[in-house]
C-alpha cells in the first residue's frame, strides 16, 4: 500500500510493505531521507547491505542504486524536496533513469 503526502516543496511516499517483498532499486540526482518507521529490513545500496531496525532514519546519497527487503512487516517513508503534486508524475520527477 501506497500513500502519499504533501507539504511546502516536501513528499513523503508512505509504503506498508509485508515479510519478504522487495522495494525495486532505482536512484535519484539528489540526496534524500528514508524513514523505516516500523519492522525490519536490509537495504541494498548499490553491491552494500545493511539490516537496520524501526525506528531509523537513513541517508540516500544520490546517485546510488538502492532498494529495500523486509525481514518483517514494514512501513517506509521516502523523503524529497520538490514542487511536484502529481501523483500521476512524481515517480517520473523523482527518479532517475
């Protein structure tokens, strides 16, 4: 499940994840925040992984390929600056090819 949330120049892209699913890799021009507000998980950044525990709140250097694994269930919030609203065009916005 996705949700979305807006503020000034701020997204957060609330994702509830269950055991065992995968975030695809992507990455993006800038760096950004990632919050793991509940369970456990292993991010993948670029050939790098780490196991980190709710709460955390990580740094995403840009340019990286990064994805997440949950170990358990999971709820994962993307942090970025931008001006876009759309939900139909943010993935567009904020990834990077």
């Amino acid at each position: 499940m996705i949700k979305h949330h807006f503020s000034d120049n701020l997204y957060a892209k609330e994702c509830e994840f269950p055991k065992g699913s995968q975030l695809i890799q992507h990455k993006h021009n800038y760096d950004h925040l990632s919050i793991l507000a509940k369970g456990k998980v292993v991010v993948l950044v670029d050939d790098k992984e780490e196991i980190i525990e709710a709460p955390a709140c990580i740094n995403i250097t840009a340019d990286k390929h990064h994805g997440v694994l949950a170990l358990e269930d999971c709820v994962w919030f993307c942090i970025h600056a931008t001006d876009e609203t759309d939900v139909n065009k943010i993935d567009e916005v904020l990834i990077k090819e």
